[in-house]
C-alpha cells in the first residue's frame, strides 16, 4: 500500500519551466516503479514518464523525451517530473503512479495500482 500527494503544478507561459514532485508514504517507496501521467479535457489519460525502483532506467512519451526528466529519491520517498521548455499541448492535470510490476518501468496505465489526486499544469500561449 501506497498513498501519493502531488504538488508543483501551476500555469506558465510557453516556453517555461515547472518542477512537479509526489511524495509517497510508506516504508516500501522503493519497491515500487513509478510514472508520472496526464490527462487533458476530453482526452485519455496518457503516459508521460515512467522511472524503474532504483531509479536505473527510465522512459518517456516520444513528445516529453527532450523536454522532460523524471528522477526520483528512495531516502525522501518522492519522485519528481522537471518540465522544461512547456508547451499549451502540455496543459493537463499531471498525476502520479506506483506499480507493483516485474518490468523495470511501465508505460502503461493498467499496470499502476496507485494514484495521487492529480496537480493542473497550464501553459499558456
């Protein structure tokens, strides 16, 4: 069990930066793959970022890959999701996840059991 508390979100401008974190409880952070996803009006939750337990390996929707870093720390049970250079494409509430999943990370969002409440970024043209 995990619970996650999102926080960073905010508007912008384009072209502007915004750090997102999510602080997990529990004394079993590390055990889970985490992700960072987004989910736009009238659109489907979409992957963004997903992160491996010791944070090794990592992956990223082809659109965040140069823009986007997602890293986390096992010692404070946060992940984090750095924004760079945003775009109104990228205005969404953000939602973090952690997966009990053998892969080293997932994409997708049926293999994450857990959720945070979500945090709204927009971005501004």
């Amino acid at each position: 069990q995990v619970q996650l508390v999102e926080n960073g979100g905010g508007l912008v401008q384009t072209g502007g930066s915004l750090r997102l974190s999510c602080v997990a409880s529990g004394r079993t952070f590390s055990m889970y793959a985490m992700g960072w996803f987004r989910q736009a009006p009238g659109k489907e939750r979409e992957f963004v970022a997903a992160i491996s337990r010791s944070g090794v390996s990592s992956g990223y929707r082809d659109s965040a890959k140069a823009r986007f870093t997602i890293s986390r720390d096992n010692a404070n049970n946060t992940v984090y999701l750095q924004m760079n250079s945003l775009k109104p494409e990228d205005t969404a509430v953000y939602y973090c996840a952690a997966a009990q999943t053998w892969r080293r990370y997932s994409t997708n969002r049926d293999e994450y059991g857990y959720w945070g409440q979500g945090t709204q970024v927009t971005v501004s043209s």
